[in-house]
C-alpha cells in the first residue's frame, strides 16, 4: 500500500468516527448542518495528501485529519449533553474555524429552540459585507423541523468598534432569538453591533408612530 492509499485509509477511518459519534448522539434538526460540513471539511483535508512535500507536511495534515474527526465527536457529543442532561445552561459551541456556532438549550423541563449561526460566503459577492445565516429550530429532536432562518448581513470593512450587523425586522421584533444572536457573535469572537438591542425602546416608538420606521 502505497502512501496515498494510506492516507485515504485514514480519511476513512476519520469517517468511520464521523458516522459512529453521529449514530450515538442523535442532534435532530442540527444534523443537516452539521453533517454535510464534516464531510466537506474531510474532503478537503483528504485533497492535502496531493500537496504535501515533505514529512512534517504529512505529519501535520495526518493530525489534521485526526483532529477533525476527534473534534466532530466530541462536539456531538457535547451538544447531545446540553439538549438531554440536567446541567448549567449550555454556551454557544464553534464549529471549525469560526464559521458556525450551535446553542442547544436544555430540553429537559420543557422544549426549547436551538441555534445555528453561520458563515454562508466569505464576503466576495457583496462588497464590504458578509452573507450569515441565523437559524432558529423550534423542535430540534425533530430531523424535519428545517427552523425558521434569517438572512444577517456582517460588515468586513474595518472597524475600531463594533462590527455593524444588519438584520431583518422580522428578528428585531422576536426578541429572545435577537438576544441570541448577539450571544452567537460574541462566541464567535465577533462584537456585534445591533441596532435593536442598543435602542431598546425603537419598536414600542414604531408602534406609537403608527408602524412607520425610523
């Protein structure tokens, strides 16, 4: 067996991990974001062997390999935890390289939503921003329920403060899920600024307006 057979031998173990932490913790509504990502996330890693030179540069994309799959269980793991077990609120989870970050909030008293935070684009199509995706899944047992999703538009021009982030007033007016949101970006190690949240009073100055916007 030559090196590149090796390699992909690993990248299928990798997946054998994959498959068998996805078997055991059952996520529901989040699986259609998290498994499609772990599989593009090993092709890409298993496309490394075609560029690696020398044998520090096998070394660190073999613990790459490993370490993806390591983390992807771990990360099932966790989130199963915090939808099932009796234990202190649960934090934002990042997926990756900072591009998602999942809250699956106890179920145990009563059903709560969870939330998905996501890069779609790495801000090429619109200049000067990037393209989120925020989803809220009502039923997360259910692997039917596709959520309620909202389209967040990110600044990526520099900024000394808070990064400016747009949403639809659809998500202003839904305010726990707007509150999460923020708490998504923080995880995220994004400082979001929020329209909504820093003036707490806009929507009860629409209502009194008679609906009109500011």
């Amino acid at each position: 067996m030559d090196l590149a057979d090796r390699y992909r031998a690993l990248v299928d173990g990798a997946l054998l991990v994959v498959e068998s932490a996805e078997d055991a913790y059952k996520l529901g509504g989040v699986d259609r974001f998290l498994k499609p990502w772990v599989r593009g996330r090993l092709d890409l890693l298993g496309g490394l062997i075609h560029s690696c030179d020398t044998a520090r540069q096998l070394a660190e994309d073999t613990r790459a390999v490993a370490r993806a799959a390591a983390d992807y269980s771990d990360l099932r793991e966790q989130l199963f935890s915090d939808a099932h077990h009796t234990r202190p609120e649960p934090p934002w989870r990042i997926v990756g390289q900072k591009t998602m970050a999942i809250r699956a909030q106890s179920g145990v008293l009563f059903r709560q939503p969870t939330f998905v935070l996501r890069r779609l684009d790495n801000g090429a199509n619109v200049p000067g921003g990037a393209t989120w995706d925020f989803t809220v899944i009502s039923k997360p047992s259910d692997p039917a329920d596709e959520g309620t999703s909202f389209v967040v538009m990110v600044s990526t021009s520099d900024n000394k403060g808070p990064v400016p982030v747009q949403v639809s007033k659809e998500l202003e007016t839904e305010r726990a899920w707007y509150q999460q949101l923020q708490y998504g970006f923080y995880a995220l190690g994004i400082t979001p600024f929020l329209t909504g949240i820093y003036d707490p009073d806009r929507h009860r100055k629409q209502a009194s307006d008679g609906g009109l916007s500011d």
